[in-house]
C-alpha cells in the first residue's frame, strides 16, 4: 500500500483520502493504517535466545498467519525477530505484537525454567509503502543471518519463513 502526503486532523490523527492515520508515540511513533503492510522489529531484553527457543518463536508467529495477520515473512536471530505481515481487519499491529511478545515470552521462559520479562516493551514498526519497499525489507530479513556469521544459505535457517502467498 502507498502512503502519500497526509492532511493532520488532531493530535495523532490524520486523513488520508477516505482513511484515517493514527500515530501512537511512546518512546518511538506507532502509525496504524487500516489494510497497511508492516515491518516490525522487536528486541531482546537480554540474554540471547538458543536455536531451540528461536524455533518456539519462529513456530507461534506462522501459527499466527491467517487467524491474526497475514504473514509475508519472518526471521528470527538470537536477539531480535523482524516481521513482514498484515494485520487481519478485526486485530490492530499494537494487539498482535504483544499477543506475539507475550505467548513467546511465556514459552521461551518455560523452556529456560524462568519467569520474568523475555522482550523489550516497545517495537519498530513501518508502514511498507510500496513494492520496492517490500523487497528491500524482504532481502534485508533473508539476508539478516548471513551478514551475521549464522548461516551461509539463508534459506536454510532454522529462523527463517516466507510464504508463498505474496497477497
């Protein structure tokens, strides 16, 4: 989807032709736009997660896809996960990325027999504005474990999903 130019309604609310643009501001801006494609990147709080706990991650956000969002892809690394979804229209991004945080944090602590917080609170997310952006975030997130040293093939890691339905 096209972002263009958008005209300033009230404090965080904005119109875009016939759509509203809401911007949420903690310590980053949040923009929801209805039928959007996002990137969104969430970190670590601390400790690095193990392959084992990366598949935990990895096997609840596909879970996800179609009921919550429609993913495009996802790459998990040992300490961030980036995504490329869409949200389904009766669940908003700031639902899904804590539904996502939360379930996964819950497991990753069941596995390490700890409680406590697994993920930073606040994520980046981007409004993918069109489809050179799209591929650009795509070959960022495909590349992601390579430029790391993790991999030598990224699509073979173990972190690593992309449908094959580009919607």
């Amino acid at each position: 989807m096209f972002v263009p130019a958008a005209r300033k309604i009230s404090s965080g609310l904005y119109q875009l032709h016939d759509q509203e643009i809401h911007i949420k501001r903690r310590h980053l801006p949040h923009w929801t736009l209805s039928g959007a494609t996002y990137f969104v990147t969430f970190r670590l709080r601390s400790r690095a997660l193990s392959v084992q706990e990366q598949k935990v991650a990895l096997g609840h956000i596909k879970r996800g896809n179609g009921r919550y969002y429609h993913l495009i892809a996802v790459v998990v690394m040992p300490d961030h996960v980036h995504l490329l979804l869409t949200p389904n229209s009766e669940y908003d991004l700031s639902r899904i990325t804590k539904g996502v945080k939360g379930v996964t944090a819950r497991q990753i602590n069941r596995l390490r027999h700890t409680e406590g917080q697994v993920w930073q609170h606040e994520s980046y997310d981007r409004i993918v504005r069109d489809e050179n952006e799209l591929i650009e975030k795509l070959n960022y997130m495909l590349n992601n474990p390579v430029k790391e040293g993790l991999t030598e093939d990224p699509w073979e890691y173990h972190g690593w999903y992309c449908s094959d339905d580009p919607r």
